[in-house]
C-alpha cells in the first residue's frame, strides 16, 4: 500500500509561476486520492491565491493556508502543520514537475527504509544552455562533498531546497523547519539534522524544472559561491553567513544578465580558483597515501606492477 503524499508549496507572489507548478502536479497524480497539496501563502499581494484556488475544480485535495510571517523556512513548516500524508514533498511555486518525478520518491522510499530524505538538482528551463552547464559543474562540485561526506563522516550536508521530500516521522523527530532562517541555509540546516537519524539521498535521477531568475539576477558564480559560503558557514557555526535575501521576480524567463558584472567575473575567478586547487588537493593526497602503502599492500608500486601485468602480451607457446 502506498503512502500517503502531501505536497507543501510556500509561495510570496508567484501569480505567474504557481499555475504552472500546480498544473504539472496534478498531471502527475492525476487520478489518485491519496495525494493532497498545501500551498502555504507568505502574505501575497498578488493574485498568488487566487490561482491556487482555481486549480481546486481540477484537484479537490488542495488547500491554502496563509503565513503571514516572512520566511519561506517559516512559511513550509505552516504548510507541513496542515498536511495529512506520510511522505511531505517541499517543491517551489516557481517549478514545474516532470514526468516520474513521484514514482522516483516513492520508489527511494519503499526500497530503502533507512533513507529519511531524497533531494535532486535544479534544472533551470530559462536560461542559456552555457548557463545551464555551468550549472551542472557546480552540482558535480557539491555531489563530490557529499559523497565525501557521507563515505567518511556518515553525514550529509547536501538537499535543494524546493526539490526534496521527506518522511514526516523523521521531520517531526528533529522538530521540523527551524522558522528563524530567513532564506540562505535552510536546505543545509535540514540536511545536517536529518542526516542524524536517517540517511539524506541525493540523486540526479531526480531534477525539477526551475525558473533562473534569480540566478539571471545576481549572477551564476555570485549565487555559488554564496551558496557555497553559506552551506560551509551553517555546516560548521549553524548559522547562515547571509542573513536575508532580496526578492527575485520575474513575469517572463530572462536572459543571464548579472546586476553586477565585475563582482560576477571576480568571483568566477575565485570560485574556479577554489575547485581547481580542491581537486589538486584531493589527487596529491591519494598519491602520497598510496605512495606510503597506507592501505597495506595496496600502494603506487603495487599499482603499477599489476597494470604492467595486465599490458603484457599473453605467450600462445604451448
């Protein structure tokens, strides 16, 4: 039997996003019972909850609840507090769901009883094909720290916020959203907790669709390295390093045109900078490791001798 799927969506004036959002939902889950979706409303004044509430003639189980306290961290835990299902789906009103995005969730949920919560990347539908590859270079980026430390340190400080679900069991255990983060370091802040009691997936085999505005804003390297910054800041003092964000909106896609073009190409050189000498890092502590036969009898030498083995021509003599 499967579990019951609530869908939480904190929205702040997103007229001309949420429609989209809800529609691909209810594509997906289309003739289903067990799903409902709250969209948790952060004070709009737009007609954000005017269009979820015409998506109720195609969904009957939708519902709208308001926040009027700012804070999308605050405005998801309303949502969660009016949610029924066992399985809480946190998705952004400015995204759109593709096809087996579900069945991936439930799927990572009934095979893995251990998994508390599974995340994805963002796939951002307006902007450049560039863009969106240099985007895929910084997820590469974060996947190697996760993996690095959930192999060693059996902890994970990797979920996208606006693309994750989690089981309600696991997020009433750590007590939920914590409502004083305003915007950057809530996905990490959850990640970390989570990761304490269960185990944190994050899979390519689970992207969203996304607007770019924000990163079309304020510039691709500027958003990942303060990304960055703030996942190591609220990793390590559980704290975010930036303590508010500004308000990204756009009615239409638009193209990768930073606010500040100079900060954004200094920052591009720093940031690359970083990953170039962290990879460098990585490969000449794995040599000296393996020079020093630090795994017994697995060492540089014993490398090379078995790759000179296996280049060797095979004798046919009898």
């Amino acid at each position: 039997m499967r579990a019951k799927l609530s869908f939480v969506i904190p929205a702040y004036n997103e007229e001309h996003y949420l429609g989209d959002c809800l529609d691909t939902i209810i594509k997906e889950v289309s003739g289903r019972d067990d799903v409902e979706i709250v969209v948790a409303d952060n004070n709009s004044s737009d007609r954000t909850i005017a269009v979820a509430e015409e998506r109720k003639a195609k969904f009957p189980n939708l519902v709208v609840v308001k926040e009027t306290r700012r804070g999308a961290n605050r405005t998801r835990q309303t949502g969660f507090e009016s949610s029924h299902g066992e399985i809480i789906a946190f998705i952004d009103a400015d995204t759109k769901m593709p096809a087996g995005w579900v069945a991936t969730v439930e799927r990572e949920f009934a095979l893995h009883p251990k998994v508390v919560c599974v995340s994805g990347p963002f796939i951002y539908y307006d902007l450049s094909p560039g863009i969106r590859a240099l985007v895929k270079m910084f997820y590469v980026w974060g996947y190697v720290i996760y993996l690095i430390g959930r192999g060693i340190f059996h902890r994970t400080t990797i979920i996208q916020g606006g693309n994750y679900a989690v089981r309600r069991q696991a997020l009433e255990k750590i007590g939920g959203q914590d409502v004083s983060i305003v915007f950057y370091g809530d996905d990490t802040d959850l990640a970390v907790r989570l990761s304490r009691i269960g185990i944190v997936k994050f899979s390519f085999a689970m992207p969203i669709l996304t607007s770019g505005r924000r990163l079309a804003k304020e510039g691709t390297f500027t958003m990942g390295f303060r990304y960055a910054l703030n996942n190591f800041w609220m990793t390590v003092f559980r704290r975010p390093f930036t303590m508010d964000a500004k308000t990204v909106r756009f009615e239409n896609g638009t193209v990768y045109q930073p606010e500040n073009k100079n900060r954004e190409r200094l920052i591009a050189v720093v940031f690359t900078s970083i990953v170039v000498l962290f990879f460098v890092a990585l490969v000449l502590v794995a040599y000296y490791v393996l020079k020093a036969g630090a795994f017994g009898t697995v060492s540089l030498a014993h490398l090379f001798s078995g790759a000179r083995e296996s280049a060797a021509p095979i004798s046919s003599s009898p």
